[in-house]
C-alpha cells in the first residue's frame, strides 16, 4: 500500500518518536508498504523554520534517505485536484497533501482530524 504522511509524522519520526502511535508504527515498518513524505511537507518545514515557527536540523533528504521514506514531488494533476476540494480546511500545505493523496490514491497518516472531511483515506 502507498502511504503518504502528514508533515508532523515526519517531524515525529525525525525527533520523538514515541509520539507515533503503535498502529501508526505498524503500518510505517511494514515492508510491504511504501511510505512517502510530500515535497510540500520540506516546503511548509523550511518556511515555518525560516521564520522561526519549527526549529529543525539536519537535512531532510538525508533522513528520508536513512528512513527509507520517498520523496513525492507535487506534480500537475495534484494541483488540478486543488480546484475541486472543499473549502473545509484553510491550511494551504495541508490542503496541498490532501489533494496529492486524493490524486493519487494513496492513504494518509496524520492526527489532523480536519482530513477526515474529505474524499481522501485515512489509516
């Protein structure tokens, strides 16, 4: 199955671990997944740490890298599939992942509970 996580579980993998949850853990080390971190997700981390709402070291590919989590790049139909969302979610880097799963199929791991108003499916 392809999963793509939210930026927080990233940022949890990244640095606190115990806050993923069991379940969420037992799909991110399942081998017969593939786990992807949207390239929005490394945008809306640069720009909050840029202007000092996250603090975060390192680099980002280098992690995914030693994760063994994808990159997913925001293609054309994902930006397509941004026009008919509704408007229930005002977050613009969140609305970007939502409408990349959707597009894609692929499931989303996240604690948002706004995702959960959309067409898009959460594990």
């Amino acid at each position: 199955m392809n999963i793509l996580i939210d930026t927080h579980i990233f940022l949890w993998l990244a640095g606190d671990v115990k806050r993923v949850s069991k379940r969420y853990m037992d799909y991110l080390e399942d081998l017969d997944n593939e786990i992807y971190l949207s390239s929005i997700s490394i945008a809306e981390i640069m720009i909050k740490k840029s202007i000092g709402y996250l603090e975060f070291e390192g680099d980002i590919l280098k992690i995914l890298d030693e994760m063994g989590i994808k990159l997913l790049d925001f293609d054309a139909k994902s930006a397509l599939q941004l026009g008919s969302l509704p408007f229930y979610h005002r977050d613009p880097f969140d609305r970007m992942i939502i409408s990349q799963a959707i597009s894609k199929n692929y499931k989303i791991i996240t604690v948002d509970k706004k995702f959960e108003k959309y067409k898009c499916e959460i594990l």
